[in-house]
C-alpha cells in the first residue's frame, strides 16, 4: 500500500501523515503517538521510546523506522534532512491548531492541507487487498457466531443493555481484539431510532428488536444488523419486515463494478417507497468498511461514487415507524469481477423468538 502512495508523490513532495487510522492502515501498527513520513522513495516511520521496541518488531513495510524524543526537534531534522518543497497534510484528519503548527515547524516549506493526500489514500484504502479481505470476514464470523448466541440468550426477563453486553462479551471473549462500535440492541418503540442507545427497558412479547454490531481483527472491522421478532408477530410487523428483505436482496443483486452507488441505494430506496414507507428511510443505503467502521465508497442518493473491483460495503436499508417500532437488515458484500459475494452468513428470514 505504501507503494501506491509514494506513486502519488513527486520528487519535491512529502506527506506526513499523523491520524491513527491512516498510519495503522499502511504500517498494520498502532500507537498512540507516532508519525508517518513518505517521499516517492522512502517511508520512514517516528515513535517514541513507549512504542519503539514494538515498531521494529512489527512494521515491515517502512524503509527506516526512528525513536523521536521531541517532535518539533526529531521531525524537524528528518524532514529538512529530505529537501522537499512541498509537506502535504491529512485535511480531514487535523484541527486548524494543529496545522498552524506544523506551518511554524517549517517555514521554508509549503505546507499544505488541500484535501489532494486525503484523496489519494480514500482511493488506496477503498480497494481492499485478498489479506484485508480476509481479516474482515475473520470479524464476521466472530458476529455471525455472537448472533447464534444471542438468539438463545434474548428473553422477557433481559434488558437492552444486556443483549447488548453479552453481543460485547461473547465477540471479545471469542477472537475479538476489539468491537467496532458501540453496540446498538433496541426494542419494540426504541426499535424506531436507527442508531438508538440500548436502555434498561426489558424485552417484551410482540417486540422487534434490532441488534447492529461487529468485531475487530488485526485493525479490520466487521458490520451487521439484524431484526428478530419476541414471542409473536402482527400483521404490519411482518408488512414492514418483508419489503426491508426484498429491498436488500434486490439491491445486492445489482451490486458490481461499473454501478453507480447512488443508483444501488436507489434500487432498495424505490421498493420502499412503492410499499409506501418512503419517508420511513432516512438514511443511506451503505457505506465502506475497513480500518474504520465507516469509510468510502458511501451508498447514499447523492453518492457519485462507481464501485471497483475490491470495494467492500454495507447493504442496510430500514424502515422506522417513530413510536411503532424499526427494522434494519445489513450484510457485508465484496465486489468481485461480476458482482458481488456476500460475506454475512447469518439468516435474515424474520426469525420469531
């Protein structure tokens, strides 16, 4: 990876790359405090004496890596030491203090923060390679295996918090290095909230409850979400469930390169409206995952974004009937040469509990 970055840099640039996601994302390495320096031929990797030991021990792909006591004094010397004219910055990654900053480290440098390295690395990291593919289905299968769990733990005497907790427990307990989010497990009318905080409220007969989370890998995340019905089931949560499934299996039937992301959320977001839940869908159909929960490419309406080869993203349409209750279905698909290969196993038949 740092290969096609350093492709993106001419002889008189380099980048300084200083976000956590983007320095793990090239070094599989992370810290607290390190920095990441790339010129079109070198990659030099600069932490600390907390981290130093670890680095030489795990970053391969980096041509030097250095202990830095002071940055304004270490990384000062190193990048006067590589006669650039140009230090280019993560602009979506830095605070204006920061930035200004850096502009006073280096004064006879340009410094700049146009937003052309944030470009390069989102088209780098947008395609993931065989191994990244297959550090985010080893974090699937960690959800999928906590997903059968929780179905034999969810009852009427269990609170949100504690479907929540034991998805948490049994993914660490089971091969996760880490969760990818908070986990979200809301029931009956919280079910209405898409991104709802799980509560004391304990579970009841006739409730939907939808559950979204995932598990970390080696730094690569997984994302899922499934809706299951307690006890029984009415007539309208089966007439709202179903054009949800219909929706996300057509929607992943048109997934491969060359299709334009806001047409595929389109797909899904017109067979909800056809069933007269339009308004009921607010948020985008999906979005990217890797080293973090959410990158590009984004499926939403306004998306441009052409799906490649490599991509790897959500298909998560819902809909949400505010004081009745939610539901949201979400796989993780891989595009391939054709299509797509679903890397969520689970079942999504509305599953009565």
């Amino acid at each position: 990876m740092l290969n096609n970055l350093k492709s993106c840099l001419d002889k008189n640039s380099a980048a300084l790359i200083m976000s956590e996601e983007n320095i793990c994302y090239f070094t599989e390495f992370h810290s607290s405090n390190g920095y990441l320096v790339v010129t079109g031929d070198k990659s030099i990797f600069l932490t600390d004496s907390r981290y130093i030991e670890a680095a030489q021990n795990k970053i391969k792909c980096c041509d030097e890596i250095l202990q830095i006591k002071s940055m304004q004094e270490d990384l000062v010397k190193l990048i006067d030491s590589l006669a650039v004219k140009e230090l280019k910055l993560e602009s979506e990654r830095i605070t204006v203090s920061r930035f200004n900053k850096i502009k006073e480290l280096f004064p006879k440098i340009n410094v700049t923060c146009s937003g052309d390295l944030d470009k390069a690395i989102d088209e780098i990291r947008k395609v993931k390679t065989e191994q990244q593919v297959s550090k985010i289905i080893k974090a699937q299968r960690i959800s999928e295996e906590a997903f059968e769990h929780i179905l034999h733990f969810i009852n009427t005497d269990k609170t949100e918090k504690e479907v929540a907790l034991e998805l948490d427990y049994y993914m660490l307990r089971n091969g996760a290095d880490a969760l990818s989010f908070e986990t979200i497990a809301v029931s009956g009318k919280n079910s209405s909230m898409p991104h709802g905080v799980p509560t004391d409220k304990k579970i009841e007969n006739g409730d939907f409850i939808t559950m979204d989370f995932g598990a970390v890998v080696d730094f690569y995340h997984s994302d899922m979400t499934r809706t299951v019905a307690v006890g029984s089931v009415s007539d309208k949560q089966i007439e709202v469930y179903n054009p949800v499934l219909e929706a996300q299996i057509k929607a992943l039937d048109e997934i491969m390169p060359g299709k334009l992301c806001k047409d595929i959320d389109g797909i899904a977001r017109n067979i909800i409206k056809s069933k007269g839940y339009g308004d009921c869908f607010g948020h985008g159909l999906g979005h990217g995952v890797g080293v973090e929960i959410h990158e590009l490419p984004s499926l939403n309406p306004s998306s441009e974004a052409v799906l490649k080869k490599g991509h790897v993203v959500t298909v998560e349409p819902g809909i949400y009937i505010p004081g009745e209750f939610g539901v949201r279905i979400e796989d993780m698909v891989y595009v391939t040469e054709n299509g797509c290969n679903n890397l969520t196993n689970s079942d999504k038949q509305l599953i009565v509990l």
